[in-house]
C-alpha cells in the first residue's frame, strides 16, 4: 500500500485537535488513510443505510456508541451529527476523538462550521501526487501517467482509465450531483461537465461555456462551484500584486485528475495524447494538480495564482512558499527553447521584489539555464524537487 503524504500531517492535528475533518473526492482514498493512521478507532460508514438512519434520528445515541471516539466516513450524509459530536468534546476536550471524512466540501464545511468550529482541524486528501505513485516503479511516459490518472483504485487495481472515469461520471452524477442541488437535464450536465473537461488548463469563460452547455451564465457559475465543492476542478485566480497593467481577470480552470478529463473528452488510449491537440493544456492540468497536491498534502495552503496581461504576457503559475515569490512556466515539450523564459523574465522586471523562475518541462533532464530551473517533469516525484 502506498503511504500517504497527508497521514503526517493527520497524525499531528489529532494530536492537537479533538476533532480532524478530512474532505476529498471519492474513491480518493480517505478511508484507507484513516484505517491506517488510526488502526483503534471504530470505524462507521454513513453511507450504510441502517448507520445513517441511527445517526439521523438519533444522534446522541449514536455517538454514545463510540465511547472511544471513531472514524465517521460521509459525515455529511448525517449533518446534525456534528452537533452531537460538539457536545461530547466540549465535555472532554481530548485529541483525537473523532475523524470525520466527506466528499463534499460544500455540505461537509457546512455541517461542521456551524457546531465545530474552533474544535475541529481540517485537512484535504487529494488521488495520488507523483510522488506517492512512484512507490509502484519507474513512471511511464507523459502521455501514460496523465493518461491513467491518480485514482489510487485505477492503479492500485490496473482498471482502464477511460472505463473507470465513465464509471465516476455516472456515480458521482446519479448520487452525488442529486444531494448538491436540483438538476432537471442531468444529460444537460453531463455536457456541461464534458465541455469543461475540454476546457482543462485554460481560462474560464462562464459566459462561452454557458452558451456552449445552453445554460445561463448564473447556472454555469453554479454548475461550476458544485464541481469545485466535489474536488473535480480547481479555479486558480488571477494575480494582481503591485502590477500596474491591465489584466485578464478570468480564473484559469483544472481538472484535478487528467484520466478524469481524458475520459470525459473521449480518449481511449495514452497514445491518442502523444500528438493531441490538448496535449499541453493536461500537461499543465498534470502539473498544476501535483503542485496544489504538494502543498495539501503536507498541510500548506494551496493558493496558487495565474497572471495574464492585455499585452500579452502570461504565465502559468504564481504562488508564495517558503524561498518568497515563484513564477512558474509548464511545457510540455521536450527540447527547451529560450523563449520560454521570457515571460517570468518581464514579470521580474514588473515588481519590487525578488521572483524566482522555474520551468517545468516534458524532457529528461533538469539544470539551471539563465539563472533560471528547468525542470524535469519527473524531477516532481521526488520529495525534495521544489519546496512546499
């Protein structure tokens, strides 16, 4: 079994907290990590009809059942819970009580910031980084590993990637998509969710997609924050800071899975993806998802940027760790070119303080080239590649 990076970090806020929150896709693998992180526990699936209808009709009980405390899986499924669980830890405090899990950020911070705030830790588990699947070997080719994802069931199981994500699709559309919201054209959805999947890595423009879907651009906006809530996508904003041009205020759009989006945009085999038109824009989405994952993971804040001028200038990632301010250029190609720089060149010239460059690249080798980092893309899987 492959260690999460996350159970680290889940460790230490048990200590700390005496409720965790742990949200994340499906099939993500959060109830694997807690059964392994906290093996004592009693462990409860509220997706379990007789486990959910104890916990809603009467929760008190149901929590007197744990004396010991336990791990709850789709908490969110029995929201009143987090009220029961509230009293319990005001009476005793104690680490490391509950564990709670969902796949729903929307319905779960809802649960719980009413009843448990300032009582519970939250943290999120995403599919496999880079660097937890090289634990299964050498990494294919770009084409392969974006091809077959990082759903630890798909590797774990070798299923076919374009096989599984129908199979989400079409769970997370007839049980998930029907607790978030009332939707009449669920076929109308699933378009939607398509053309956003051909939208991967590249800015969002609510009112083309809406058009597109024949929606609204109120539904679309909607729509989107529903896929946000379930861990499908990712909007990544714009950066404004001490820059005085005229920006591009649209947010950029990631799948957080590329075997998700190749799915859903109709791909059959990673060879299709060597000369696909799309090939870039997953390479970033590839990049883009282990970067935010990276920082998750070990329970840093993912706030990553984009910055795109009226003139221009444009590049893929921005973001703040602990070295200061990183420009970060994605190319999927194999053979670096200096113009590839260019753009995190004029950006250092832009503002008053230090920015370090980086480009991340589809060729097999890293160095340093105009005081600038080239990337291999593999390099990523290494733990020590790039600070959180």
């Amino acid at each position: 079994m492959v260690k999460r990076n996350l159970q680290e970090t889940l460790n230490r806020l048990a200590r700390q907290y005496p409720v965790v929150t742990m949200t994340g896709p499906r099939q993500s693998g959060k109830t694997t990590l807690c059964k392994t992180a906290f093996p004592e526990k009693a462990y409860v699936n509220l997706e379990d009809p007789a486990d959910r209808e104890f916990a809603e009709t009467d929760p008190r009980g149901f929590i007197a059942r744990y004396p010991d405390g336990a791990v709850i899986d789709e908490i969110q499924r029995a929201p009143d819970l987090a009220s029961s669980i509230q009293v319990r830890v005001d009476l005793n405090p104690r680490p490391g009580q509950f564990i709670l899990t969902g796949s729903h950020n929307m319905l779960l911070l809802k649960a719980v910031s009413q009843s448990l705030a300032g009582r519970t830790a939250l943290c999120d588990l995403l599919p496999f980084s880079l660097e937890e699947i090289r634990n299964y070997g050498v990494l294919p080719s770009i084409s392969e590993t974006m091809f077959r994802g990082f759903f630890p069931r798909v590797l774990e199981n070798g299923l076919d990637p374009m096989e599984a994500g129908r199979f989400y699709v079409n769970n997370y559309i007839e049980r998930d998509l029907r607790q978030l919201l009332e939707i009449r054209n669920l076929r109308q959805f699933e378009i939607f969710l398509k053309l956003c999947a051909g939208r991967t890595g590249q800015l969002l423009n609510l009112s083309a997609l809406g058009a597109e879907a024949g929606v609204t651009h109120n539904t679309a906006k909607e729509w989107i924050s529903i896929l946000e809530a379930s861990y499908l996508v990712r909007l990544v904003p714009p950066w404004y800071r001490n820059l005085n041009k005229r920006l591009v205020k649209a947010p950029k759009l990631f799948f957080l899975d590329t075997s998700l989006a190749c799915s859903l945009m109709g791909i059959t085999e990673a060879t299709q993806l060597d000369t696909h038109p799309l090939r870039g824009a997953l390479f970033e989405t590839m990049v883009a998802s282990d970067l935010i994952k990276r920082r998750l993971h070990r329970g840093y804040p993912a706030e990553f940027y984009h910055l795109r001028d009226s003139k221009g200038l444009e590049v893929d990632l921005v973001y703040e760790n602990q070295k200061g301010f990183q420009a970060l250029e994605i190319k999927s190609g194999m053979t670096p070119a200096s113009d590839w720089f260019d753009a995190i060149r004029k950006l250092a010239a832009a503002v008053d303080f230090p920015v370090k460059g980086s480009v991340i690249y589809g060729g097999n080798e890293s160095y340093t080239r105009d005081n600038m980092e080239l990337i291999f893309w593999k390099e990523l899987a290494n733990p020590n590649s790039m600070t959180p």
